[in-house]
C-alpha cells in the first residue's frame, strides 16, 4: 500500500515531510495513494472514499476549536483544564508533558524543562522545551497521563497528534491542549513512520485473516427482595463462569467479589461463541443451582457497580478505523436498546473506543454493557461484532461521531436524537455479500432496535434463556443446546 504525506505550503511542514521516505506534497496526486498523511488542515475528509485519510478535516476542527475539544473530551470523562478546579494552563506550579500518539499507541512521553511554556495559550514546542521520559507504567499518574492522551485523540476523531497534559502538586492530572501535529524532537518522525507503516501492514494483513472472537460478559446477582449478593459465595475466581476482579467496596479483607462473569471459548464464528455463552450459562446453573436469586445483566443493575460485555478479537490487528466501526455499526444500535440506568455507567465506563490489548496479541473491545439480557440481542451483538471485524474496510467512514452534536447524544443517552442514522447502517451491511451468512442472527436484532424495546434490567435473564427454574425439566450440561440455537 503506497502512502502519501500531505501537508501544507509552509516551510514547517515541508521540512518534516522530508524526514519520511514517503512522497509527499500539498496536494494528493493521481493515481491516489492508498494512506493520505494529512499533516494540518489540507481540506480533506475522514470520509474520503478514494484514500484512507489519517486526521481527516473533521476530527482537525475538533482539536483546534476552543468550542468544541474541551466539551468533547469531557463528555468521554477525560479532565481538561476547563473542568479541574485550581489547574490552569498558565499555572506555574504544575508539571507539563507532551504524549505524541498514533492510533491507540503513545509514541513518546515528554516532560517540560521549564515554567515559561505556554505564552499567550498557544504551546511553545521546540527541541530545548522538552525532555522524553520513560512511560513507566507503574507510576500511578504516567499511567493515567498515558491513557488521557490516548482517550484524547481517540475522542476528537484524530489518528495521531500531541497531547499537552498538566499535573499539580496535588496529582490532578488535566489535559491542557490537543494538537493535530507535533513538534520535531528527538527520534519521534522515526517512530511516527514506524507507527504508519505498522497501521498500513497490519490493515493489509487483516483482508485474508480468519476472526476469532471471544467474551468475558458480566452479570450481577440478586435475592427476591432486590439484595445483591455475592458472586463469589457460588463460583470460583477462575473459570468458565467466575467472579471479576473489582471487590465489594466495604470488604477491607478484598475477599468478596459482587459481579459474576462468564468467560465463554472463543470461536470463529458468531453460532460458535453464542453456544459457548449458553454453555458458559449452563455451567453456573450447575454451580448456584436452580435457586431464587435473580441473574440480572445490563449496563449498572447495582448501583455503584457498571458492568460490561467485552468482546475478545484475534488473528486481527486493532486499529482506529476498526474500533470507529465497532462504535458506529455495534455500540450505536445497543444504546438504542439500554435504559436509564445502563447509561448510567458513562463516561467512567464504556467510552467509545474502549479498547485493551491481550496477551495473544488481539484485543478486548469493552464498550458495551452487559449484552445477555436475552438470546435475541445476545446473537445480535456477536453478529454484528463478527462482521465488522471481516469487512469495516468495506464501509464507509460515517464518521458520526466526530460530529460533536452526536458525541453529546451517545454519552447522555438521547435516543431520539441518534435513532435516524441506523437506517443508514443497516443499508451499509446490507449492500455487503458477507451480510448474508449473519442476516438470521442480526434481523431479530435489528426488529428490536426498530421497535425501540428498551431492556428492564431488573429482570432475571434466565428466564429469557429459558434456564432453571424457568424450565425446571431442561437437563443441564455442557452439551444440552436450546432450540433458539
């Protein structure tokens, strides 16, 4: 795949063009390249069909309109220096660092060697202003810097640029500026070249990939008369079906953990993993037994406590393009199906993008809320999660939410406001010869999210899956399989 560095006419970036091996210019010749750089405001669009465009024109607005980045940022829970109180660019008693990213990757960590690096709100970069530290991650605040920086440009529709965050002396941590480039120190046009080149193979590599998916889905547990009640007085720490790692708040001893979660083998097939969440289901009947307590899902069915459904990929790299699909053809349409209390958990929980790497080399999409509400939705999320990792380079870039009206919609939950762009959605996989082998999974699904049938989250979901006591004669085990499969 060729690529191309655009830049503007300015001496600046003309020199930094030179540092790459790429061709570059100020405008995009013909034939296009495959990868357009686009280094500042050049005019072109996300949207772009004829090119994949890295810092589209779009998500450029958003960094360097003093009216939208901050109210973006804050809405995807990241602190900037309009939201934390007594920490102020101009500040003089704070620490401040430059984090250069590309994609979901901090490139290079950077410190400020003096006080007097912001004149007039406007960052004075130049290769004496600062320092490259290491990005020790053990360090509580270069870990939280890290990920605000990465949240950062992911929230603004960037792939890459310069995150300029401030500590105090207290350890707030607020992001003072985002920059849709970034200054030459050091070794970063190295790694930067290094980081695209990357993107570019591993976009390459993931056209004949098969995709493995996997979940870890979490559930809550409760007594007739709404108590909760601890997962880990029935399953074990490990396992197909555990308990997760967050412990119940009041318990010092860091022994009692209150949300279940099921752990089901991946597959390389939607059906697949669908048996294998059943299965996972079966196997915590087997532990807990057909008893009273209600298996409750959703986004937060105890307060003080969100849950989730991440889903596991591999044999297939994480990129932004993939993870903006993810957000558009997944997340979007599930919103529609959450009530009040699952959007409860954002932004703290489940931003769009959410991502972790995993040791196998894939990673973890952890976005959504706890999807096992039912089978039909259930089928519905795998589905959709399954065919957007095969064919997101097939869709069009919609780029809804880089439009700062539709950010807002999504973390404040306003349904109506973004129910009018599914159509377009669903015509988008539609229109894709891959739609057909998932159509059975994804049309149930799609009628749910037609008919706005908002899930309660109160509700013991085994009765949906038609789990004890709700069909008290089913013979449990690892290899029953209900008639909706």
């Amino acid at each position: 795949m060729t690529c191309f560095l655009l830049h503007q006419d300015k001496k600046e970036a003309a020199l930094f063009a030179s540092n790459f091996s790429w061709s570059s210019g100020t405008y995009v010749p013909a034939p296009w390249p495959a990868v357009t750089v686009q280094w500042g405001e050049c005019g072109l669009s996300c949207k772009e069909s004829r090119t994949i465009v890295l810092n589209g024109s779009e998500a450029i607005e958003n960094a360097t309109d003093r009216d939208i980045w901050p109210g973006v940022l804050a809405e995807a829970g990241i602190p900037t220096v309009h939201t934390v109180r007594g920490l102020t660019a101009k500040s003089t008693n704070i620490r401040r660092y430059m984090a250069v990213v590309f994609q979901q990757e901090v490139l290079a960590l950077y410190e400020a060697n003096g006080q007097r690096l912001w004149l007039h709100d406007r960052v004075m970069d130049t290769e004496e202003s600062y320092q490259e530290i290491t990005m020790d991650s053990g360090q509580r605040t270069i870990r939280r810097l890290l990920s605000y920086a990465v949240r950062s440009i992911y929230s603004l529709g960037l792939d890459f640029g310069a995150v300029y965050v401030g500590v105090d002396t207290r350890g707030q941590t607020a992001v003072l500026a985002v920059r849709p480039t970034f200054p030459k120190i050091g070794e970063i046009n190295r790694k930067f070249q290094c980081a695209v080149e990357t993107f570019i193979a591993g976009y390459e590599q993931s056209y004949t990939r098969t995709v493995m998916i996997g979940a870890d889905i979490e559930f809550v547990l409760r007594t007739p008369g709404g108590k909760m009640v601890m997962a880990s007085h029935y399953f074990p720490r490990d396992g197909i079906v555990g308990c997760d790692r967050v412990w119940w708040r009041g318990d010092i001893t860091r022994r009692q953990f209150p949300i279940a979660e099921l752990r089901p083998a991946p597959a390389d097939t939607p059906r697949g993993l669908f048996r294998n969440v059943y299965r996972a289901m079966c196997r915590g009947i087997q532990l807990i037994g057909p008893s009273n307590l209600a298996w409750e899902a959703g986004g937060m069915p105890l307060r003080g406590y969100p849950i989730g459904g991440h889903i596991h990929f591999s044999e297939i790299p994480c990129n932004a393009r993939l993870l903006r699909a993810l957000d558009t053809y997944v997340a979007l349409p599930l919103l529609l199906l959450e009530n009040e209390a699952s959007r409860a958990r954002r932004p703290k929980y489940g931003q769009l993008g959410d991502m972790r790497p995993q040791f196998h080399g894939g990673f973890e999409y952890r976005t959504l809320p706890s999807f096992i509400v039912s089978p039909r939705i259930t089928r519905g999320v795998l589905a959709l999660a399954h065919l957007i990792a095969r064919v997101y380079r097939k869709l069009p870039v919609r780029g809804l939410f880089l439009i700062p009206e539709l950010h807002h919609a999504f973390y404040t939950g306003q349904q109506d406001v973004l129910l009018p762009y599914v159509a377009e959605l669903w015509e988008d996989l539609e229109s894709l010869p891959e739609y057909k082998e998932y159509e059975a999974y994804i049309a149930p699904f799609r009628e749910l999210v037609a008919l706005r049938a908002v899930w309660e989250e109160h509700v013991d979901i085994r009765m949906a899956w038609k789990l004890p006591p709700f069909q008290p004669d089913m013979i449990v085990n690892r290899t029953h399989e209900p008639s909706m499969l």
